[in-house]
C-alpha cells in the first residue's frame, strides 16, 4: 500500500515508522526542512512519564510507554531517557490526588514523599506539600528523534518531500492512504475548533547540577515543568510554563514570550530552588495547538483520508501510540469512532 503523510513531527514521524514497519511504501510531506523550528517538535527535551492524572490517559500510557524504549532501541538509542518524575504540590491538589489513584489502581510503584532530600535535594517542599515519584518516567529528545526517524525512514525506502501542499486530500489521486499531521496548521487545513499558543521555557544555570535528577511537574495553575541537565557536561537544566501563552498564527514566524510567563519562571526559580537572583537564559517559545478540554481530535476527513490532531498540550509523549493508530486506520484494522473523546467530524 502506497501511503502518503503530510506533517513530518512526532506524529507524523511515527506514523510513517508504523506504517513502514508494517511493509507500506510511505512518503512524507512537509513544507519546512528536517529540524525546523517552526512546529511543536523541536529542541533537546520533552516530558515522557506513565502516570497521568486523567485515568483515561492513564490507561492509554499503560500500553504507551513502552512504545517510546522499543523506538529508543530501533532508532539506535539517545531518543528517550528514564530519569523518573517528581509531581509536587498542595497534598490536596486534584492532580495529585488523582494521579495516586491512578497508579494504584493499575498496581503501579510509587513513592509519596514528604521529605524529598534522599531523591530531589535541590527542591524545597512547603510543610503542607508532597511529592510523587515514579520511576518510570523521564524525557524524549524531539530534535534526535527527528534525525534518527527520517534517516531510518529514507535508508528503509521512504521519500521526503519538503512541499506545502494546500489541499492534503488531493493526494490521495496517487496514493492508496493519505494521512494529515499537520500540528497548528491543521487549525487552518481543516478548520478545527483548536487553539495555537505560544508557550515560554527558558534555561537555568543552577549551583548543584548533580542535585537535578529527574523531570519534575509543579501540580498548580500554571503547571510549571523541567529537566534534569541535558548532558553531564552542562550545569543548565531546562524549565517551562505549561499554561497558556499568546494565541497566534504558526504562519508567521515570530514566536512571541510575554514577560509574564518569565517572571513565573524567575519566582519559581527563587521559592524552589532558593536562587535569589536567578538569570534566564536563552528564553524561547513554541508552538501549542489545544482545545478547549486538552483533548486530542482526529477523524476521516474522506474516503481513505485520515488526520489526527494530538497536540493538544500533553500530546507529544503519545507519539509512538498515535502512530501505531494512524496505521490501524489506513489498514483498515481500526476506526477513529472508536476513541469517543477523540471523535470528530470535519
């Protein structure tokens, strides 16, 4: 089966490797070159952890995660490393209330920590907080998997070609399937009820990066996340906001970073990790494509036309899943009907 996809992310990319795995001649589609940073899929980092506070991911993330060590192993390594989360806050947070049960309920170790200096010395806990740690957790690097998947894809008999195409249905004059992952585009392609943000991260240089082990999440409103150290030769880790930024156009290129997001991460910096004058450094923003309850849509746009757009804040740790789905759908084997949050007709 000859199937063409349009979007070469994290989604795209898994996509193709599913489909190309199952022996279907793929070709990918995208309007900018291999490590562009136009999109959601780009830089150093991103979260991949099993315990999810909705246990509809949650389950989900169960026959997830695994995908990402099997990818890690096929692609030659460097792509995800198992570092474990550290979820903290309020003892009576929600998130954290649910995300416990979660783990219980799927017979899931944990620890619930009051006192974080054996695993996490570097942050402070209020007296009335605690923290999750779960090992199995840890991040993904966009960037290498964007190199190791498309060198893998084209060593293997796939075609890359750098086009914008307009009317992404058209291809399927030449091609058995079309698959569309087109990200904060899609808004335009398919006029979706999705939002496109901008959201801000910056870098820290911190005194003690030997204290910085594992990823971490802030459970409070504006859901503050970061990285241990990227390599070991750095004493910089990565840190960002996860609430929303500035709504805008991913055709144009400029990614904007409101002050206000940098001060949350600089009173951050201070109350938790006890810098009083922390700098940020190399402040960036990229792009977030959300509805308006986080979840991911996809659907059939026609006959033998399919889209998905997983990008919804969170979507990027369920890559190598919304890819083995993408290729249920073009064989036939699977449905969008039958991820009822999912479903939606364009």
């Amino acid at each position: 089966m000859k199937v063409a996809i349009v979007g070469a992310g994290v989604m795209g990319l898994n996509a193709a490797l599913a489909c190309q795995a199952r022996g279907h001649q793929v070709t990918l589609y995208d309007q900018f070159d291999p490590l562009h940073t136009q999109g959601s899929s780009h830089g150093n980092s991103r979260i991949v952890r099993l315990d999810y506070p909705d246990p509809f991911y949650l389950d989900i993330m169960v026959e997830g995660y695994s995908l990402w060590k099997k990818l890690d192993q096929k692609l030659g390594g460097q792509i995800f490393r198992e570092s474990g989360i550290f979820t903290f806050g309020d003892s009576h947070h929600p998130d954290l209330q649910t995300l416990e049960q979660g783990l219980i309920n799927h017979h899931l170790p944990y620890q619930k920590l009051t006192d974080n200096q054996s695993i996490f010395p570097a942050l402070h806990l209020n007296n009335n907080e605690i923290a999750i740690h779960n090992d199995r957790a840890g991040w993904a690097s966009p960037d290498n998997f964007r190199t190791k998947a498309t060198a893998h894809l084209l060593a293997n008999g796939a075609q890359r070609i750098q086009e914008f195409i307009p009317d992404p249905a058209s291809l399927k004059a030449t091609y058995d399937k079309v698959i569309l992952t087109t990200g904060s585009w899609t808004k335009q392609l398919l006029n979706l009820p999705v939002i496109v943000n901008c959201q801000t991260y910056a870098y820290l240089q911190v005194p003690n990066p030997q204290d910085h082990t594992k990823v971490w999440i802030e459970a409070q409103e504006h859901g503050i996340y970061g990285f241990p150290p990227e390599n070991s030769t750095t004493n910089k880790i990565k840190f960002g906001v996860h609430s929303p930024g500035p709504e805008v156009d991913p055709a144009n290129p400029d990614r904007p970073i409101t002050q206000e997001k940098l001060d949350l991460l600089i009173d951050f910096a201070q109350r938790r990790f006890g810098i009083k004058s922390p700098e940020l450094i190399n402040p960036q923003s990229c792009l977030y494509t959300n509805t308006v309850n986080t979840d991911f849509l996809w659907g059939e746009l026609e006959t033998n036309v399919y889209w998905a757009s997983p990008c919804s804040g969170h979507g990027f740790k369920f890559g190598p899943w919304i890819g083995e789905r993408l290729a249920d759908f073009a064989e036939e084997k699977l449905l969008p009907t039958a991820y009822a949050r999912f479903n939606h007709n364009v």
